[in-house]
C-alpha cells in the first residue's frame, strides 16, 4: 500500500508509525493490541524527518543505508545493506516516513518528496507510509499573551508560523513559548 496520513498536530500519527514498526518489526507482538493489521512479511525501516538536515535532500535508499550508524550499530551497515536491498527486490519493506512537514527548509523538504517520488518509481513494489501535519489549520491564536489574531499556522521546525490570508502581510515565525492557540476555525458565517 502506499498511504498518506494527514492529521492535525497531537492526532496519533507518531504513535501510529511507531505501531506499525513495532508490529512488523516484531511479528510476536503484532496480537498485542486488536488492531487487525494484515499479516505481511515486512521489513519496517522509519524515516523520521526531524532528524534528516542536510540528508533530506539524498536517494532514499542511502538514507536509508544510514540507519545502522545512527543506531550506533555502524558493524552492521554491511549486512543491513544487503537485507535493504533484498527487501526492496522482493516488495518486503514497509517505509514509515514520520513528519514529512518537519523537514523546516522548504528546499530540503522538495528535495525529499522528489527523492520519494524517484524511490516509489524505481522500487514499484514497496509498500509507504507517509505521515504529515495537516498544513494551513486556522487558529486563534495570542501572541505574547497580549495580541489575539486568526491565522493559518502550522510547525516549521521548532517554531510556529503564523500565515495571514492577506498576502500582502508577512508570514510571523514564532518560538512556541511565545504563540498560545486558543482554538481552531472550523466555520465561518457572513451575513450581507
């Protein structure tokens, strides 16, 4: 399957992507919880784009060869290579991709999708999962505790950006602690 998971923030996704790479990468675990998953001989391998910088704008597959040095397994890089390669020819790999929206540089993040696209075209095959925040949310949102406004926001890296409708103002770009949402727009009523 190839499957994009959009959901606002706090929605599961992560904790999704974590299920899934727990219940295939441990088959005896999968009838933990009744989730009815099907019974697939995956390889999960998870990209959590947070941690990516620079490497967001490699080939899939050499990102995914680093793995074994980000766990401090850097022996197994050879064998890990081999069973990717294996996995990618025989359709076995589950790609769990956490957090495609926070890849912070627009560019990087481009190059990314591209990376996947070209991934998807040359391994037809492997089975993706795609996790991402749902972009442009409406929030009403105070600012330094004392300036309320309506603004499309969504997390770029560690901070908040708040998007105006108007193109003509400027996107604001806030640290967390400074950007206290108060609710959500989910409707909106004109009367002429």
């Amino acid at each position: 399957p190839r499957l994009a998971i959009l959901a606002t923030p706090g929605a599961g996704k992560s904790t999704l992507v974590k299920r899934l790479a727990v219940a295939y990468g441990f088959p005896e675990r999968r009838s933990d919880a009744d989730d009815h998953l099907p019974e697939r001989p995956w390889l999960p391998l998870v990209i959590r784009c947070r941690q990516l910088g620079e490497t967001a704008t490699l080939p899939i597959t050499e990102i995914l060869q680093r793995i074994p040095v980000q766990a401090e397994l850097p022996d197994l890089a050879p064998a890990f290579r081999q069973l990717i390669f294996r996995s990618l020819r025989s359709g076995s790999i589950l790609l769990l991709v956490d957090g495609l929206d926070e890849i912070a540089d627009e560019g990087r993040r481009v190059a990314f999708v591209l990376q996947l696209r070209t991934f998807l075209a040359t391994y037809p095959a492997a089975s993706v999962i795609v996790e991402n925040v749902v972009a442009f949310e409406v929030a009403a949102a105070l600012v330094d505790e004392e300036e309320a406004t309506l603004k499309r926001f969504r997390r770029r890296g560690a901070s908040i950006a708040l998007e105006p409708a108007n193109t003509a103002y400027e996107v604001r770009i806030l640290p967390p602690n400074r950007v206290r949402i108060q609710g959500k727009l989910i409707g909106l009523y004109r009367k002429y």
